[in-house]
C-alpha cells in the first residue's frame, strides 16, 4: 500500500483556537477564544460540519468580465487615488467604495486586477455588510467557490476562513521559515480567478502581511531556450495532501479531492502568459522522470519565491480589501506576528477558465478528475499511526 501523503503543520499557521460542538453538531470556535475576537467580526468566525459534503465541481464555460472592461477606467478610477506598490505588480488605491460600483465599475475592477495582479482597497464596507453580502458581491464574477476544508462562517458556504495564532507553540519550532507560495485551490479543474482578501481581526502587534509572487513576471525573466523547454510540458495539481492534512487534524472534507493536469505556461483569456506551478499544489510534471520533474519544478519554485524583485507584501489595516487574479500571482501568508494573538482572514473568489496554453482551447468541455489512489487518507485515517 502506498504511504498516505499530508503535510503537518504549526498550530500557529491554522489556529490554536479552542473549538467546540454546538446543539446542532456545528464545530464552532469556544467562549474563551471566541473573546479574543472584536465583536464586529464575529459573523466571520470559522465553523465546520463534517455532514457537510459537494459532489466534485462539473466543467462550465467562464467569461472573463474584464473582455467587457473600459480600459480607461472612468467607473473605477474617476475619483480615486492610485499608488504603484511596485511599477510592475500592486496597486493602492483610496477614494473608491467596492460596493457601491456600477456593472462598468466592477468589469473595470475585474480588468485592473488582471493588469497589476493585486488591487489594495482601503476604508471599505464589506466586513459591516456581513458574509452574505461578500459572497453575493463576487457572484458578479464568477462562480463563489466553496472550499474543501477550510473553515467557513455559520450558513455562508462560499468564503473560506483561516483563524491563526491564539497558540503558545513555538510556530518555528520544527521549521526555519512558513512562507508558502500558492495559487489557490489550483488543483481545481478551474480554479478561481478574482479573489477578494480581507482580515477581519489584526494582530495587535503588528505583522501578518500577505506577499504575492507576479507569476507573469516569473514567466517573463526566463530565457527564450528556457521557455521553448515549458511549452508545450503540463502538471499535475493535487488535493490530496490537503485534505489529507484536514483529516489528520479532525477537520472536514467536504468535496473529495481531485487532481488535474494544467499547462505550465498558461495563458489568459485577456492573452496574458504566466507560470502556473506553485509549491503549495504542482507535484509532478506529466512525461518526465521523477527526478526531472523535481529538478524542474524546485526549479521553478525557488525562481518564484527567491526572486524578491518581482514580489510585494500587502499591508492590512482595518476595513482593507485586498483582490487579486489568482491567475497571474502566488501569495502566502507571513506568520511575523505574536502568535499568541489572533489573525483572521476571509475571503471570497470566484472560479475562472479551464486553464488553457492556447487560447483556441478557451472553454473547450472537458472533466474533473476524481483522485483514487491509495495515498488518500479517505476512511482510513484509523490505520495511520501519527507521529
């Protein structure tokens, strides 16, 4: 039998939270750490519910709503005041409502986003208007994906949340560093495209910025040699450790997970090519030995999280909103702050395209692919004898 595949993590990185089951058989965070959260925030609170279960995601045309996009901008930017957080990838911006854009508003917001990669908004409402608003707001987008494992607010299934820290661990106790680099939920047979970031309760002490990784720059600074290597190579994407992970820990698994096979070099609808791999989820290259396609794809990890020139950190503060194109960028979390305090993010995305290489195969039906290897944890999890 294969080895089963997880990853352990700090306490620290996905919460040391007290937890506890409510009358309705909800895992829902306890009292005592439920305190250290600001009440207006509660609403976001992670819950699980293991009966809580999705068939796997079918295929279905995307249209990408910044093709429909004013390039000049005068719905989003008319009255807005912009800053380059790097010339090539970030922008702030102060002077705009998210939620009050018009239809041109939001296709502009979705075209920007593509363009920089990572949109940083200030002073928004999103976090007042509460988590059904959220999810409403990114349905203009795409389609809300809902998250395998992570934890989600009560009766809002499409945002994902994340509550770190409220632990006494050592979170480096075992590690040097926790950075991650990631597109997220890229296993997907679509992943998501426009996210939408926010952390609803800030360390009090500062820290816990998100980096992102410009995966188009990353595919930009290699040779023309190197780029006729990639071509026309594909990857696979897995889920499997994470959920494995989730149910190592007592989580939930609520879609099975899948792998799938995405081109290297993606492009995007609006003609954008980028390096589509990330450590987080790319585990081998199909037609290539193991050791080649190790070699390639540390390769290409180290190329994207060493290359600090082609990275920026959002800085959070208070009712911020971060979107980005999970096409075009990789992100992690920095784990910097005291971890004796709490860190709760949120966030809300919608799914995109099918991955393509050649945008001829935009949107051509195709299907998910359920995982059925041994290496899933699945009802076994009784038979893996724990560290």
């Amino acid at each position: 039998m294969a080895p089963a595949v997880y990853n352990k993590y700090p306490r620290a990185l996905f919460g040391g939270s007290k937890l506890e089951t409510d009358a309705k058989g909800n895992v829902v965070v306890a009292p005592e750490s439920r305190a250290k959260i600001n009440k207006d925030v509660e609403d976001f609170l992670p819950t699980w519910n293991k009966e809580e279960h999705y068939e796997p995601y079918k295929f279905h045309e995307y249209h990408d709503p910044a093709l429909r996009a004013n390039p000049s901008f005068p719905n989003l930017l008319a009255n807005a005041e912009t800053k380059n957080i790097s010339p090539k990838l970030g922008t702030e911006i102060k002077g705009v409502q998210l939620s009050q854009l018009n239809d041109a508003g939001r296709d502009e917001l979705a075209l920007l986003a593509h363009q920089r990669g990572v949109l940083v908004f200030r002073d928004q409402d999103f976090v007042s208007k509460g988590p059904q608003h959220f999810v409403d707001y990114v349905k203009y987008f795409g389609n809300p994906h809902i998250h395998p494992t992570s934890g989600r607010p009560k009766d809002v299934a499409n945002i994902h949340v994340i509550l770190s820290g409220d632990t006494k661990e050592d979170p480096f106790s075992t590690k040097t560093n926790l950075v991650g680099f990631h597109s997220d939920v890229s296993y997907e047979l679509q992943p998501t495209a426009l996210s939408f970031l926010t952390v609803t309760n800030l360390p009090a002490g500062g820290g816990g910025d998100t980096v992102f990784a410009d995966s188009a720059e990353a595919y930009n600074r290699l040779s023309p040699k190197f780029k006729d290597i990639l071509e026309n190579l594909n990857a696979v994407h897995s889920a499997v450790e994470q959920a494995n992970f989730s149910l190592v820990k007592g989580g939930v698994v609520r879609r099975d997970p899948v792998e799938n096979v995405h081109p290297i070099v993606r492009t995007t609808p609006l003609g954008k090519k980028v390096l589509f791999v990330n450590k987080g989820f790319t585990r081998r290259i199909e037609g290539l030995k193991v050791e080649e396609s190790e070699a390639l794809l540390n390769f290409l990890f180290d190329h994207v999280a060493k290359a600090h020139d082609l990275q920026i950190r959002a800085n959070w503060e208070k009712d911020t909103v971060v979107v980005f194109d999970n096409r075009v960028v990789n992100h992690s979390a920095i784990l910097d702050f005291d971890t004796t305090e709490s860190r709760l993010i949120a966030r809300s995305s919608a799914q995109g395209e099918r991955p393509v290489h050649n945008l001829k195969d935009l949107n051509k039906p195709d299907e998910n692919h359920l995982f059925e290897g041994p290496e899933y944890l699945g009802n076994k999890l009784s038979d893996l004898k724990l560290a």
